[in-house]
C-alpha cells in the first residue's frame, strides 16, 4: 500500500498527469463551496462514475473540464476503471469497495488541497517539492 504522498509523487511524475491544473476559477470555486461540500461531490462521481464493476463509458466518462473533481481524477488517475488498473492495480470487472471508493475520494482531496496550497505559483508552472 502506498501512501497518498508517494502516489501524489509518482503522478507528479507523469508528464500527462502532472499536466493537469486547477484553474483560478476552479480553485475559487473550491474554496466557495468549502472543502466539505466539493469532497461530497467527489463522492458521488466516484460512485456513479467508477464503483461499478463494469462503468458505462468506462475510458470516456469522466470530462476534462466542468469541475475541479474531474480534473483532480484525470491528474490522479482516478478517472475510469483502466487508469485505476494501471496505476494502482485495482481490479477490473469487480464493483469499487466502500474502502476503495473512500481512498480514491482521500487522494482527490489531497490533490486539490495541493493545488490550492500552490495558488500563488503561475498556472501551468511546475510543483516545486514542498519545503518544510
Ligand atoms: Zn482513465
């Protein structure tokens, strides 16, 4: 099992995933809504868009723009059931555990909690390694 920070890590690494952004817009809106309400509305496209064991549109359901939780699933590869495959070996074909489905949900969070923490650098500028 690894951690949230060490997949955050290796998606950092990925020049496709890491090529997603919150916009200014996007970050706005998380901190309108409050961090409660966006992670409830992860929840939900979670279970409607990946719990199945077999998705509708699975590779094609999850939308590029529209949300911040959409482009927090493409960035993390939580966004269909193959990504999920490939990147965190989940099981095709099975329905999403409720503890699955809970992990997936932490890692989106962590992202978009990332991305606002990150406001200040320039849109599309690349993460620097956080420093304590
Ligand atoms: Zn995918």
């Amino acid at each position: 099992m690894q951690t949230i920070d060490t997949a955050l890590e290796k998606l950092q690494r990925s020049k496709f995933r890491s090529s997603f952004r919150l916009t200014a817009a996007e970050k706005a809106y998380v901190e309108a809504k409050g961090e409660e309400t966006v992670r409830r509305h992860a929840e939900d496209f979670v279970k409607s868009k990946l719990a199945a064991a077999f998705p509708e549109n699975d590779g094609r359901q999850t939308p590029t723009r529209g949300h911040p939780v959409f482009k927090a699933m493409h960035a993390t590869a939580c966004c269909c059931r193959g990504c999920l495959n490939k990147w965190y070996r989940v099981e095709k074909g099975v329905p999403l555990s409720e503890e699955a489905q809970k992990k997936i949900v932490a890692l989106l969070m962590a992202w978009i909690r990332r991305q606002i923490a990150d406001r200040d650098a320039p849109e599309g500028a690349q993460t620097k390694k956080e420093t304590v």
